[in-house]
C-alpha cells in the first residue's frame, strides 16, 4: 500500500516539476522561446527517490490514517450484482445519498425530495464483508460526484421510467416502488403514491448524470436545479459513520412481475 501510494504521490510531483517553460521577458513583451520536458516513465521499476519520499512522508502518513479509519462493520459482501433489477448494496447506496440531502433541501426549500435514481455503472466495485475503511468507499466511488436535486415535470419523469423499464439493470433508486411486466414499469409508486405525470417531481441525482452521462438526458433540461454541498462519497461516509454495523437488503424496490 505504501509503495502504491508513494507512485501515485510522486505522479504528482513530477507533474509539478516536469515540462518547465522558459521565457524569455522583454521590457514590454514576453515571448515564448523554449519548452524543454523530459520522459519519466513510472512503473514497477521506479525507485523511490529519497529526497521526495522525505519530503512527502508527512503528507502519506497522514492520508495513510485517514483511508485506514474503520467507519462501520459489514455483515455480508455486498455487490451491485445481487439481482437482475436490484441490489442491497444499491439500496444503501441511494439510502444514504437520500437521506443526507433531503434533510438539508427541506430546511431550505420546504419541500422533501420525491426520489432518487443514479447509476448502475457507477457503483465501480463491491464492499466486502467485515469493517468498512474510507479506502473502500473511495475504492467504491472514486469519482468527485457532486449531488444535485432536479425539479421535472411529470412528462420527463415518465421518460425516466421508459429509461429504467428499457435498461433493466439495478440502478440505485429511493423512494420508489416499482414494477417490470412486459418490457414496461406497472404499479408505480413515489413515496407511496401513484405516480402522475401531471404533477411536478423533485429528483435526487448526481452532476455527472445531470449532464446527461450513462444516456440519462432527461436529466438535464430541469424545471428548477439545486446543488448540494455533498459530494456521493460524503453522502456514503457520513452514513456509515452513523452506524455500527451497515444494514443493506433486498427489500423488492424494483421487481419483475411474470
């Protein structure tokens, strides 16, 4: 892990020393005369450099405790390929981001957020079974993901459901309640209700899908946005930090009916 980490330091350091650009500066212009760069190629055969790894240790030995934190335990090795349309890890997942921006967004708006959909792809591993470090939610969500709330009109939220219906993966979702038949979503609830596509929804998701990533274009022609302070992994942290044990399950979010 030290060595690991050591590479990914000095990856920066370099990136800082490297490329240097020497100008050349006259009494009212300055010209550009010459690049100079060098190729350091970084591998396994890289060897730690002293005089950088002195340099660097303070900072490696303090990000080394900060990624070891234990945050909680987990009974069970989760993975978002539990099910077909649903996983205990998924739930968590949205679970987690759910909570910890609804409670901010309905001091400052008066509203609770309806749902919320994020990403099959983007949950990029498992959370194995045991105590869960920071490493293993950085591991988990390694992206700078920030979470946004969208207001919709229910016409878009139906294209979210068409897209859901048509992917037929477990994306993480809260707040919903649905179900597959057919190739389309039947029986769909939103906090308990019937949905109705002549009402206006608030919708929990991150910016990188709010851009549109992974197709999700309905997503970015919102009524109204509202940018959280939370990045996912916060969210996911913050969470765990509030329990001692993870408690994540299949609760038939999302099924097929045959």
């Amino acid at each position: 892990m030290q060595t690991k980490l050591y590479k990914i330091i000095v990856l920066i350091v370099i990136s800082l020393l490297l490329n240097k650009i020497v100008v050349s500066c006259k009494e009212k212009n300055s010209e550009l005369k010459t690049i100079r760069g060098n190729q350091i190629k970084i591998g396994d055969e890289l060897e730690p450099n002293p005089a950088i790894l002195k340099e660097i240790q303070p900072y490696h030995d303090s990000l080394q405790s900060k990624i070891n934190e234990v945050l909680s335990y987990n009974p069970q090795s989760l993975s978002r390929e539990e099910s077909p349309l649903e996983s205990s890890l998924g739930n968590f997942y949205a679970d987690a981001c759910y909570l910890a921006v609804d409670t901010v967004f309905f001091k400052e708006k008066n509203k609770h957020i309806d749902f919320a959909l994020f990403n099959y792809g983007g949950i990029r591993t498992m959370i194995p079974k045991g105590n869960v470090k920071v490493e293993d939610i950085f591991t988990l969500m390694p992206f700078e993901n920030k979470l946004v709330v969208v207001e919709l009109p229910g016409s878009t939220v139906q294209l979210l459901f068409d897209y859901l219906a048509s992917r037929k993966q477990a994306h993480p979702i809260s707040g919903l309640r649905i179900s597959l038949k057919n190739g389309a979503l039947v029986h769909i609830k939103i906090q308990g209700q019937n949905f109705d596509v002549t009402k206006k929804y608030w919708v929990l998701t991150h910016d990188y899908l709010q851009h549109g990533g992974d197709n999700m274009s309905f997503f970015t022609q919102p009524l109204s946005l509202y940018t959280s302070s939370f990045k996912v992994r916060d969210a996911l942290i913050g969470n765990l930090k509030q329990q001692d044990t993870l408690h994540a399950s299949l609760d038939n979010r999302f099924v097929q009916i045959d």
